[in-house]
C-alpha cells in the first residue's frame, strides 16, 4: 500500500503530496506488509488539514431517488385572482397614483375618470325620475276612476303603459350610474358630478400600469391588473407521451432562476386538453406559499413519478479516476490523530436530489467514507502519480 501524505498550504495554495513507498528502506517492512495486488492509496491527513480543506465524513445511507418527468413552467395564480382593471365608460384620467408593484386593497380607488356625460346621465336620471312620479300619480288616478267604471278602458290602459315604461326607464338609467360606481339614491341636482372612481375588486399587487394621467381611455380598455398572489402555482408543461405516468398528488421539484435551492409542490390537476404542439398542462400547488413570488415567473420541473430507496451517497462522495469510480473510505485514526483514508471503487448509480446511488454497497456498510472534499483527496492521489509516487 502507498502512503501518501496530504500537506495544505492556507487557503488557495497548492497541495504538495508525498508518498512513501515499499522502497523507503527506513519502512520496507511495514510498507511491504501494507501493499496488497490492487495496490491501495492511502492518504494521510492531519485534523487540521481535514478543517482547512472542509473535509466532511460520513455513511451509505437509504434514500429516496426518484425517476422523475423534467419540463417547464410559468408561476401563475388562479382566473379569480386575477383582474384587469377598466371603466365600462370612457373618459380622461384625471387621478392615477399606483404604481407597477404597488400594494392596493379590495374597494381601494385605483383611477378616478372624468366625463362631461356622467352629469348627463345623472340629469337624464332625475328628470325621468321626475316624470315617474308624475305618471304614477296619473296611472293611480285613472285605476281608480276604472274601477268606478268612470272612464274609457284605454285611457286606462295608456296610463298604465306609460308608467311602466317609464318605470324601466329610470332603473336602467340607475343600474347604468351603478355600473359606474354612483348610487341612484345619492343623486341630487345639488351634487351632481363629472367624476367617477374605479376600485379594485380585489386585494393584491398593481402589475401592470397602462395609463397615465391626463390619458383618454376608452370604455372596457385595460388600464391596470391587479394580482393576488396567495394562491400561486406552477403551471407546467409535459408532453402528451409523459401523461400516462402523472398523477394527482405525486410530488414536484420546482426551482426558478433565483433560487439557490429546489421548492417542493404536488400535482393538483391534470389537464384534459392535449394542445396543437402536443403538449398539457399541469397545475401544481406549492407546499409553502411565498408571497415574494410574482406570476409568470420561469421554473424547470421535476415530476417525481416512481419512488424507492436505495443506498446512496452525497454526489460530492463519488470520483472519476481512470474510468472507474471511487470512494474515500477512513481505514483508521493513528495515535497522531492523522486520519488514513483510502480509496475504494464503487457502481454508482442513478443520482437525485443531490444524492448517487451506490450498487452493491454491502462493502460500504457501517463505514466512513468522505462526503465533502473527496475531489480534493483525488487531486492530492494525481499530484503523487504525477510525481512518480516518491518524495524525497
């Protein structure tokens, strides 16, 4: 077995290594008792070197490495929390004061409109207001002069008519001044007004502004959307090919372009509508609501669709030398306090969640092996093989 020595210089220097060999005449007994046909590395390293270079330890264990449907996404939130803000009039804005991210309540104004036809359609409102009044008054007169078989049935008949007209008359013109957010009991030629105020019906985020003041805007134009973003979700993309195997309930891995670190959500509907590209939706809630999360937002996914443990280990554990595969593997622990670490090759296998799966680990059981740092130990095996294994 070859002894190769791990000395770390601060920080970012290089690693020197040396290696003491069966031809050390100070050790050749020892080192020929040590070396076995597969000609084992050994390296050596101090506690100290261990902390400098963050090296970490630890075990085989079982984990759950899933076969998984990868594809794209959108966040998105629900139809009803979602609004585009306009005015069933048009008018000028005459006050506007959100802003692109601005945070608005449900009945909070949001855009006051100015038109010389709201006075209009108040005015119109109170003169055939007036004129009910009057027709009613008429109708009544003339029911009961019918009834007293006074007068002729169809003036009768025309006065009911013309009250009734009337009548709808003045609760369209009332449902119109409610369209617009003024109450008709409210009106009164003393307060007439050529403003109106649109609300938002919803409380959430200002995410789009396409109006200033001093604009026109036409009736039913966007001028704002307003979004809740409670209840947002991962809208996913799979292919028709992959539908098969998704189901309602089986977990997502979601991670978006700034996250450092993979969300976790589960499938809550499946689409029933295969689209031109051949492609369905999949609608997938997310196990931790983040309000910071805005919809549209881009995101890769992994539907997890067949679980089942395995013996793995951290993918930082696993290295490529030769075109094989090794683990470092902690033999002993000298009365130094030096730790011997040697290499052991290994079948790895699938890899998820961070995590390889080592096949055939019976030989790893109950066994240290390094998790974090396994590169570094490589590197200090190269740099003796470059060097033909001494160091003198």
């Amino acid at each position: 077995m070859r002894y190769i020595k791990f000395l770390v210089l601060p920080l970012l220097a290089m690693m020197a290594v040396g290696c003491h060999s069966n031809h050390d005449h100070s050790h050749e007994e020892e080192g020929a008792a040590k070396t076995d046909s597969a000609h084992t590395e050994m390296v050596i390293l101090t506690t100290d070197q261990i902390k400098l270079n963050g090296i970490a330890t630890g075990q085989v264990g079982l984990r759950n490495l899933s076969n998984g449907i990868v594809a794209n996404g959108v966040t998105d939130v629900p139809p009803q929390n979602m609004f585009m803000i306009s005015s069933p009039y048009g008018g000028m804005v005459k006050r506007m004061d959100q802003l692109q991210g601005s945070r608005v309540n449900k009945g909070q104004v949001l855009v006051v409109i100015e038109n010389p036809e709201f006075i209009q359609l108040q005015q119109d409102y109170l003169e055939n207001k007036a004129q009910l009044n009057y027709l009613k008054l008429e109708y009544e007169r003339q029911k009961m002069l019918q009834e007293q078989d006074v007068n002729a049935r169809k003036v009768y008949e025309k006065a009911k008519a013309e009250y009734l007209a009337m009548e709808a008359k003045v609760a369209a013109i009332g449902a119109r001044l409610k369209m617009i957010g003024i109450s008709p009991a409210s009106v009164s030629a003393a307060n007439l007004t050529s403003t109106i105020s649109v609300t938002s019906p919803i409380s959430g985020y200002v995410t789009e502004v396409s109006i200033a003041v001093g604009n026109y805007v036409n009736a039913t134009q966007p001028m704002l959307k307003v979004v809740d973003p409670e209840h947002l979700h991962a809208e996913i993309t799979v292919y028709e090919k992959d539908l098969a195997s998704i189901h309602i309930g089986q977990a997502i891995r979601v991670k978006l372009n700034a996250d450092t670190a993979e969300r976790t959500a589960h499938v809550h509907l499946v689409g029933r509508e295969v689209s031109a590209d051949k492609t369905v939706r999949i609608h997938g809630h997310f196990d931790k609501e983040d309000l910071t999360l805005v919809p549209g937002m881009y995101l890769k996914a992994v539907i997890e669709t067949n679980e089942a443990e395995h013996n793995a280990v951290p993918d930082d554990a696993v290295v490529s030398y030769d075109g094989r595969h090794f683990v470092f593997v902690l033999e002993e622990t000298d009365a130094k306090g030096s730790s011997h670490f040697v290499m052991q090759q290994v079948a790895p296998g699938k890899s998820a969640h961070g995590y390889t799966e080592i096949q055939h680990a019976d030989s790893l059981k109950g066994k240290t092996i390094v998790v974090n740092g396994a590169f570094k130990l490589l590197a200090a095996f190269k740099n003796a093989e470059s060097e033909g294994g001494h160091s003198h």
